[in-house]
C-alpha cells in the first residue's frame, strides 16, 4: 500500500502553477487588443462566460465576528474549513459556505480552502458572491487521479474532483494541521466552531459512524473471500466495523503527513483499477478501507446525511432521529435540481433559504448538471 511519491510530486507541480496562470491571464489580456481588429478576441468569449458565471449569484452579506472571539489576526483562532468547487455543484457549495458563515459565532475566523479544476475561472465567482470571506484557491489537477478511477455505479461518483478530499494534506500548506472537510451537498444549522473543537485522541479523522449500516454491501464478494483483502480491517475493534460517510471529516493533517495516508488511499484505488473489483462506490470504499473501526466517533447531529435518497432513485428520505447540526443531501438527488424541476421533497425547503443563485439570471447554467 506505499508509493506516496506521486502527489508529493503533484502538489509541488501545482503550487508553482498559480502564478503561471496568472502570469498567462495578464499576458492574454494584455495582448488581445492587438487581435482586436481581427474580430472578436478569444480572449474576450471566457471572460464574458466568467461575468455571467459571476453574476448569477446573489452577494452574501458581510458576517461579523460575536464579541467574544478572538481577533481575526490570530492564526491560532483560524477554523479552516475545506470544500471542492466546479460548475455543476456550485450552487450546493455556495449554499454551503452562506449557511457555515450564517450560524457561525466567529465567521469571521473561519478560512475557506476551495479545491478546484479550473479555479481561474471559478474564483471571481467565489470572491463576487462573497466578498469578504478568507478564502484560497487550489488546483487539483484531475490528471492526478483519472488513471486510478474505476467506474462505479453513479457517474456523478466517478468525477476526479470527488477525489480531491484524498489530497488535502499535500494540496494544504504545512500549517494548516487540521482541516474540516464539507462536501457540496450540506447546510451546517449550527456554529461550526464545535465540530472543528472535538477532541480527535489518537485518531487522524473524525467523522460520525453508522454501526447499523450493512458495512458488508460496500464491498464485493470477491474482496470478502479473500482473507488478504479482508484482514485489513483486523485489530480495528467491531467486526465488521462501523460505516462511516465522508462528506463530513474533521482531519489531522499532520498525522496524516506523518502516516503517509495519501498512498494508502491510492494503493486501494490501484488494487481495484488493476487487480480485483473489490467495491462499487467511488471515493468511499478507499477510505472505509483505510479508517473504517480507526475514526473518532462524532455526533451524529454533523452528518444527517441520505436527504438525496439513493443512488439509484433519488427518494425522498426523512431526517435520521436525533439533533441536527448539519444536513447533507447524499445521494442521487439534489434540493436545487428537485426545487427547480418543481419535485421537492419535504426537506428541500430547509436548502431553499441559502440559496444565493439568481432565477431570472442564467437558469440554463445548471439545467444540464
Ligand atoms: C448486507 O449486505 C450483503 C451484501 O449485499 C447481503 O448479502 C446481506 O444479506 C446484507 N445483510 C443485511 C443484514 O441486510
């Protein structure tokens, strides 16, 4: 399961690449008048796709540190939250910072790191529709994973940016050592603060289990008759151990430095592309495998998640019994799609309020995701 090498050499490759970009986008717009005579400059089509994009999102307004909280100065007091962003979620993810920062104490404190394909084109969207949010942009070049994919049973499941969350600790500055990771699909109802303060003991992740979950039907029969499959999760307690989902993870990057997890993760994704189909999910069969029985338990008030219904129809699902501190549409079906489609299920409407995308604007945006 080693052979950590190649996203060491990705995040090396991609953190020079911002200021390539950059240094590009000003070359392109200092040179496209010269082409102006030429009809019109292709230059000018993106960056026309770039304001539309931009404009289709309402402005949030500005949230304010409570009185209480530490200066904003004070990296000690940053909560550094993680999140992917592309054009087909990018609704969900909006909708997911506005509700971090609206029941949040400290918003203020709170630093946005976005995972992004193409972030030159994402990032003034971001930065329009919140204007002062702390946040930074990062690469995360599909390249690195499209070869390590194996189809799964929900297309949606099998885009390489689903795989960005494996790559956190290479893609994050070094002093950034703990990160909470949201998927796009979630309203967090509840200061973020106490979920980043959980006490992580020994563990590198923390996340919310389901022990009555059929922890057997993530894998194959091929991986449960083969002991050398199998046996990876002795000595991790229960048997078989608890599911956990991984949209909502509070991570030790350090530890996860230190423990070279990246490479683990990745040697799964080799043994199911190259040797045996061992599981039919996408990105979360790797980490089951990895830190299924070794997570730290959190509340399950952090991830009520299933609101999207299966993966295979979509259904309309009920709130698990118990507190709610966050509500997270996994699943085949997403409120925006069902709000707009005029089908929502009873929940949406508790999505509905952060939605910061313009109807009248460019509906068409969407239609298609
Ligand atoms: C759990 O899933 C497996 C594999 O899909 C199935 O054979 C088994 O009957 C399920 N167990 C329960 C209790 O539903």
């Amino acid at each position: 399961m080693e052979g950590a090498s190649s996203p060491g050499m990705a995040t090396r490759s991609s953190s020079t690449a911002p200021p390539l970009l950059l240094l590009l986008t000003l070359s392109i717009l200092l040179t496209s008048p010269v082409h102006a005579n030429a009809g019109v400059p292709a230059a000018t089509k993106p960056l026309a796709d770039h304001l539309a994009l931009a404009a289709s999102f309402r402005e949030a307004p500005a949230f304010r540190n409570g009185r209480g909280c530490a200066p904003q100065s004070d990296p000690a007091a940053a909560i550094h939250i993680a999140m992917t962003v592309d054009t087909t979620y990018l609704r969900g993810s909006v909708a997911g910072v506005l509700s971090v920062l609206q029941h949040a104490s400290c918003p203020e404190n709170i630093v946005f790191h976005f995972l992004a394909s193409s972030p030159r084109r994402l990032r003034p969207i971001v930065a329009a529709t919140f204007p002062y949010l702390s946040f930074r942009m990062y690469r995360f070049d599909a390249a690195l994973v499209r070869g390590k994919i194996s189809s799964s049973v929900r297309r949606a499941l099998d885009q390489p940016l689903n795989y960005a969350r494996i790559y956190l600790a290479d893609l994050l500055p070094r002093d950034v050592v703990r990160i909470i990771y949201f998927d796009s699909d979630l309203i967090v109802v509840d200061d973020v603060a106490k979920l980043w303060a959980i006490d992580l003991g020994p563990h590198v992740l923390g996340a919310p289990e389901y022990c009555h979950a059929n922890f057997t039907a993530y894998f194959t029969d091929r991986f449960w008759l083969d002991p050398a499959f199998a046996g990876v999760f002795e000595g991790r307690g229960r048997r078989p151990p608890c599911y956990f989902n991984t949209g909502v993870m509070v991570i030790d990057l350090e530890r996860w430095r230190q423990g070279g997890y990246t490479g683990r993760l990745e040697g799964w994704m080799r043994v199911q592309k190259r040797r045996a189909r061992i599981y039919e999910l996408g990105s979360l069969p790797p980490f089951l495998l990895v830190f299924a029985g070794a997570v730290r338990p959190v509340e399950h008030r952090w991830n009520q998640h299933g609101l999207g219904g299966d993966n295979l129809e979509g259904l309309c699902r009920d709130l698990h019994p118990g507190a709610v501190s966050l509500l997270h549409w996994s699943g085949k079906g997403k409120p925006w799609l069902r709000l707009d489609a005029r089908r929502p299920c009873p929940l949406d409407s508790l999505w509905a309020p952060y939605d910061l995308f313009r109807r009248h604007g460019s509906d068409d945006l969407f239609a298609n995701s």
